[in-house]
C-alpha cells in the first residue's frame, strides 16, 4: 500500500477514531488526571511526579496543549478529542530520534503494555532497526514481575500471566528488565507505552510512548523532558490493522523503509 501523506493520514485516524473523537469518554479522563494529581501512582506510570502536579487543572492543561483534549474546565461528561494532527507532529519527532538510532546502530528495546493492539505496530519498526544494523534487545528469561512473567514475542517485550498476554500499566517489568540487563546491557532507547515507557525514561534512558487521552503521565513526562516523544493516539482500537497506516508513515518519515 502507498505511504500515506500527511492530510492523508490524519483522515485516517480520525475516520478509525485513532485520533479526533475518540472512544474515551470525557469523565474517565477527568478521573485519571485527578488521580493522578492525588498522588496515586498507579496513574503516574513509572514516572516520579514529587509535589509538581497536585493540581488536576494543570494536568488537563498539559493534556489540551500536548494530546488535544477540550480546554474547557466545565466539560465534564460526553465525548473527548485527540488533536490528529498532533499525532503525526508526535510521529515525525519520534521519527527524527529513530532515525537517529538508525544512523548509531543504537541498542533498543521494545515493550508494550497493549499487546492486543500495539504488538505489531512495534515488532515492525524491530524488524526495521535491526535491518539497519540496529541491536534489537534480545531480554533474560525466566523475569518475573507482578505475579506473572515478562516474556518476548516478535521483538516485544509484554506481560504474560496465565497463559495469557496482559493489558498493564505497571512499570514493574520494565525495572525486571533493565535489572537484569544491567548497566552492560542498558538500551539506548526504549520505545513501548504506559508504565514500560514511563520507568524507562524515569531511570535515564530515552523513551518513546505511545498514550491515550485518559493517560497523562507519559505527557507530562515529555513537558518535563523525561520522556523523549509521547505520541497521542487511542491505543485500543477495535481493528489493530488500522495502526498500519501510522506504522507505515513512521518508518518511511524515519527512513527504515
């Protein structure tokens, strides 16, 4: 399929609810920047926030500026919006920081937290690297976190209990990993989502997150510069084959294709 233009794609994301008027509805994200705000850490995905966010009002500040949620205080219920076009801004700065990768032959890991939508969206920008000489971390066996295993598939690393792949918002994998790794094996980058991204950029390395609307933290983190690029976009859409468009446009605006 062609690589789409830029008017082209955000069509796209806003035609599959990607981005525009997405699912997530105006109260829930409401509830998760107050939580956050209170201190909650579930909401702080890995990131240290300390005292400097206690105000849900600066967050949904943050969020209109960074992600294109309603500015207005007083809309509380109803639908939400994410600013397509600051997807694709988001994407061509992730872009710049793989092609960096690229030009280094960096040491990057991948992860994700959404592994019934984002897995391939990943695995393909892995093989992408690796092709250009990239060294695509490869993690130890047998990690444990959270009561399950943290386990590998198709260059990604994910959240495994029962038998099952886990939707997680935990950074507890993400530090599995980069324990068992060490200092010696550390990624020059990491690119995932929730608690996987927020923890990798919390403990210095450069992060890449893909995250939702109702998902602040990682916004933050990019406002404060401990995290490299958040890419606003819904990260579970019904179809997973409708993130290929924005896959594709990544990697040809990183030159990987």
């Amino acid at each position: 399929m062609p690589i789409l233009s830029r008017p082209a794609l955000v069509e796209h994301l806003v035609r599959t609810r990607i981005a525009g008027d997405v699912a997530t509805p105006r109260d829930n994200n409401l509830s998760h920047y107050r939580k956050l705000a209170n201190g909650d850490r579930h909401y702080w995905l890995g990131l240290e926030l300390g005292d400097r966010w206690t105000d849900e009002q600066d967050v949904l500040a943050v969020m209109a500026e960074r992600c294109g949620v309603n500015d207005d205080p007083a809309h509380r219920t109803g639908q939400d919006t994410i600013d397509p076009d600051l997807t694709v801004d988001a994407l061509d700065r992730t872009a710049a920081r793989l092609r960096k990768a690229a030009a280094g032959k960096e040491r990057v890991l991948f992860a994700t937290g959404h592994p019934g939508a984002l897995i391939d969206a990943h695995s393909r920008v892995a093989a992408a690297l690796r092709a250009k000489g990239c060294d695509i971390v490869r993690i130890p066996g047998g990690l444990i976190a959270d009561e399950g295993y943290v386990v590998q598939f198709a260059d990604v690393a994910v959240f495994e209990r029962g038998a099952t792949l886990w939707h997680t918002h935990s950074p507890e994998p993400m530090n599995a990993i980069l324990d068992a790794l060490g200092e010696d094996g550390r990624p020059d980058l990491v690119v995932a989502d929730h608690g996987w991204a927020g923890r990798a950029g919390q403990r210095g390395i450069d992060s890449v997150g893909y995250a939702d609307c109702n998902d602040p933290a990682l916004f933050i983190g990019e406002a404060e510069g401990t995290m490299q690029v958040t890419i606003p976009l819904d990260d579970h859409v019904l179809d997973p084959r409708s993130y290929e468009p924005l896959t594709d446009y990544l990697l040809d605006a990183s030159g990987l294709l």
